[in-house]
C-alpha cells in the first residue's frame, strides 16, 4: 500500500513538472511575439 502512496506523489510532482514547463514556454512564446512586434 505504501508504494502505491509513493507512485501516486511521483505522478503528482512529474504533473507539476509539466504543468510548469507549459507555463514556461507559454510565457515564452509570448515573449518571442512581444520582441518580434518590436522588430517591426
């Protein structure tokens, strides 16, 4: 029973991992469209 209480936090921070890099290159992304409207 324990294992499965340690799998279930390791699915859950792999979740937060992921959720964080989708907000890192959404941020990103918004970033490259603000310096490319400044290229113009």
């Amino acid at each position: 029973m324990q294992e499965f209480v340690i799998y279930q936090d390791i699915l859950q921070k792999g979740r937060q991992q992921e959720a964080l890099a989708l907000i890192k290159c959404e941020q990103l992304q918004k970033l490259t469209k603000k310096s490319a409207a400044n290229v113009r």
